[in-house]
C-alpha cells in the first residue's frame, strides 16, 4: 500500500500567506518563507504554494517569493498560479519548483497539460481543479462544475469529464479542491474526492474544509484520496502535523516517515 500524504497548503496573496471560506473573507496568517520552513521541520511529505490573484489579475506568478520558498525545503514543492504557458512553467520550475500546478490556464488551453507533460514528464504537472456543486443536468450530470479566475468564473465544465480529459492529456495528479468545504472546516468534500477517485487511475489528492484529524481518516478510507491538502486546521495552531500523523497511525493509515538532512552550516 502506498502511504498517504499531508500537504500543506500556503495560499500567498501580495506577498503573505492567506486564508478564507469559500474563497472570500481573506485574511492573512504568516509569511511563506517561515510557515514553509517550519512546515517542512514538522514532517510535510510536500508543500503546496499557489499565488491566488496570479489568474484573475493576468499577471505572472511572484517567482522572488517562490525561489526564496524553495531554498528551505528538501521535499517536493509544487507551485501554481497564472501559469499559462510551457514558459511560465518553465520559470517556475527553475526558481525551484518540483512540480507545476495549472488550473485556469489549461481550462482556456487544455493542450497545455500535454505541453506541459511531453516537456517535463507527466509527474511535473498537477492538474488543479476547483470545483462547485451544482444541481445535476445533461451538462454537469456528475453536479460538479469548474470555476476558475480563484472561483470568479463558472465554466460550464463538469469536473468527472474534466478530470477524465486532464488523465487523458498526461497530468500526472489531480487536486481537487472544493470551493464549497474551503475553509470551512467541516470535513472534505467526500462524495465530490471519490467522485474523482473512482473515474482516473492517477493519484488525487483532496483539498477543501480539513478541520479535525477525522476528516484526513475520512477522506483516506471513505474516499480514496492519496494525499490531502491541510491548511486552516494548521495555519492555526488546532493541530501539528506529527499529531495529524500519529492519530493517522492509531487508526491504521500508512503515512511517510520524514527524513529531515542535516543543513550544512554557513
């Protein structure tokens, strides 16, 4: 059995770490550069970083902020936000990025998963997807639909095909986020996570409403997930992560064991 992971989430707006409900209501909580430090010293299996206005501003991502993220960890990082082109890709994954997580940018361009995934290898590329319920029809039959621009813009998309069609285009992970749980803290959005599960056979990870360690139990065994982003249940001080994992552990969920290097001394 594969071992789950908890993905810390840094929402970074003007420069700071962000956090709202629903995506509305934002307030900041701390600077990327130290949660991410201190993140990566709890026991993050990765780190998530995404540049929440990058899309609706039609600007390009804060790649200062990411190079100075970059330089404190040793695990995977993955970034996102306004990436609309192989270059921008590019430029994220030399200022230190593992992987890239595009969104808004592949529903206007879906070829640019494929772009993406001949250049750098499908393992690079994460296909972020943040998705609405809706009543269902012949166009949303699953009632999910994609919003983009930081969930300015319904697109009509259902997420199952949209999903289907990001595996079939060669993006190496989903996360699927959903709008209604974002920090909420009510639990995620299970039948929306296994959903997804069920319709690829790329790992998902499930994003949107983690408030107590019983929602990462939930969405593991109920849903499927293989990893879960965390992000309000940390940012505030609920839960650490070696907490998150140890309560993991007792209710027999494989998680990873961090291994830390030693930084070299200046």
């Amino acid at each position: 059995m594969l071992s789950k992971r908890i993905i810390p989430c840094l929402d970074v707006r003007a420069g700071k770490v962000t956090k709202g409900v629903a995506f509305l209501d934002n307030v900041d909580v701390g600077d990327p550069v130290d949660m991410a430090r201190y993140y990566y010293e709890q026991g993050a299996d990765e780190i998530v970083f995404y540049d929440i206005t990058a899309s609706s501003e039609r600007r390009a991502i804060m790649l200062d902020v990411v190079d100075r993220v970059a330089r404190e960890l040793f695990i995977p990082f993955t970034v996102g936000g306004g990436l609309r082109s192989l270059k921008d890709m590019r430029a994220v994954l030399l200022a230190g990025a593992e992987k890239v997580s595009i969104d808004s940018g592949a529903v206007r361009e879906p070829g640019l998963i494929a772009e993406g995934a001949q250049a750098f290898g499908s393992q690079c590329v994460v296909l972020s997807m943040q998705v609405a319920r809706r009543e269902r029809s012949r166009q949303l039959p699953s009632g999910y639909e994609i919003v983009i621009d930081g969930g300015r813009l319904p697109t009509g998309l259902d997420a199952v095909e949209w999903a289907r069609r990001g595996e079939e285009l060669g993006a190496g992970e989903l996360c699927v986020n959903s709008i209604d749980r974002d920090g909420t803290n009510l639990g995620y959005e299970l039948e929306l996570t296994r959903c997804i599960v069920d319709a690829v056979s790329i790992p998902v990870i499930a994003s949107g409403g983690a408030g107590a360690p019983e929602h990462l139990l939930a969405v593991f065994n109920e849903a499927g997930a293989d990893a879960a982003i965390v992000a309000s249940i940390i940012h505030y001080g609920r839960y650490g992560l070696p907490e998150l994992k140890e309560f993991l552990k007792e209710h027999g969920v494989e998680v990873r064991e961090p291994y830390r290097p030693q930084r070299s001394s200046p």
